[in-house]
C-alpha cells in the first residue's frame, strides 16, 4: 500500500515538475520499488527481534516459548 501511495505521489510530483510521461512513470516505479524493499525489511527486521526474543525466551523458560511460537504462527502472512 505504501509503495502504491509512493507511486501516485511521485506521478503527481514528475508531473508538476514538468518532466514527460515517459519520465514520471520511471520515477514512480523507481518509488514504488524503493518504498517496497524499505518495508520488506523493516517488516524482516521486525520479525528477526522477534524470533530472537523467542529463542532466548526457550532457554530461559521452554513451556512458555512454546506459547509464543504458537501465537507467532498466528500472524504468518501466508496463504495456502
């Protein structure tokens, strides 16, 4: 959604500043690609601490990780 937003902003931008259509619609997917790969990782990094927290959670207190990872397993974002 962010990348999208990126795009139609930086169209609107090009556009403004007089560049061609040829030339906004670059720089709008430029945008849309830049936006895109900064929340993929923002997203991994996220995920990255978590899983860190997790895994010192198990050595500390093993019945307790278990829940975390179960609750973890619930936000996975991927369809069957």
């Amino acid at each position: 959604m962010a990348g999208i937003a990126a795009m139609v902003l930086t169209g609107f931008l090009g556009t403004a500043m007089g560049l061609s259509n040829t030339a906004t619609f670059m720089a709008s997917c430029v945008a849309f690609v830049a936006v895109s790969l900064w929340t993929d990782s923002r997203i991994a990094r996220r995920r990255r601490v978590t899983a860190r927290e997790t895994a010192r959670g198990a050595a500390q207190d093993p019945e307790s990780a278990r829940d975390a990872v179960r609750a973890s397993d619930c936000d996975d974002d991927r369809r069957p």
